[in-house]
C-alpha cells in the first residue's frame, strides 16, 4: 500500500464539476492498493498517517500529527501510484489491485484512518474521474510505502 500525504492549507476533490470533499488544514492523502496488500498494511499507514508529525508546534517546529492540529483529511484512490516503468515508455499497472480487491481495502483503510483519528475522512469516488485541488502547505509531501517501512 503506497500513500502519497501531502500537508495541505486546502483540498478539494470534485467528479464532473460538483465538489464532494473539502477541506481546509490538514492532509490529501493519495491511496494506492497493490493486489498483495492486506489488513496489516492498513492498520499500519492508517497509524503512521495518524502520527505523522508534520504540523508546527508553538515554536514553529514540525512535531505535531494531525490530531495535535486537529487538522481533516481527504483520501483518495490513485492505482497509478504502482505503475512501473522499467521497460519502455508506457507505464505498467501490473501491481495495482484490480477493483473487486482495491475497493473493500480502499473503504477499510478510510474506516481505519477514521478510528485513529477519532473523525470523519472525507473520501473521493473509487474509480471516478477525479478534478483533486489542493494548496500544499510548506510544501510537505511524504511518501510512505508498507511494503518498503523507511
């Protein structure tokens, strides 16, 4: 599972010009499922997001998480986040899950991510064409990957 957390002043995600999740502080999270993830790997990133210190303390210092801040969160499905591109020009999604896989562990990281922080995660639409927005605070992008924990 591959998360690619950006720290954002807004974010918003809109499916054929209506706007269905928005936020202003906190993370847009791009979520990408590859066909041997399993729960440990959610209850993992979900923990790691949730701890995740990025935020400014009162000195200015990145040492808070975002339930310090008590910032929101917008999660959204990105299988292109596992395209290879060993060979050739055209990327290979071989690794992402194909959705009958991806949806129930896309909807079980939201309701984990959801435990952690103790709130709603707003959510893009599984496969949807997807307009994402966001203003990337700092910026502060962090890629974190389960199967490879650096």
């Amino acid at each position: 599972m591959r998360a690619v957390v950006q720290r954002v002043k807004e974010a918003s995600v809109a499916v054929e010009g209506k706007i269905i999740s928005e936020i202003k502080n906190g993370f847009l999270v791009l979520l990408g499922i590859e066909t041997e993830d399993i729960q440990e790997d959610i209850n993992w990133l979900a923990g790691k997001i949730a701890r995740l210190r990025v935020f400014s303390d009162e000195n200015g210092a990145m040492n808070n998480s975002i339930l310090d801040s008590k910032g929101d969160v917008i999660v959204v499905s990105q299988f292109t986040l596992h395209a290879s591109t060993k060979k050739g020009n055209r990327p290979s999604f071989i690794k992402a899950a194909r959705p009958e896989i991806a949806i129930p562990l896309y909807e079980a990281f939201v309701i984990r991510l959801e435990m952690e922080l103790n709130k709603k995660v707003q959510t893009g639409i599984f496969g949807a064409m997807m307009d994402v927005a966001l203003v990337n605070d700092g910026p502060v992008t962090i890629m974190i990957d389960s199967k490879n924990r650096e």
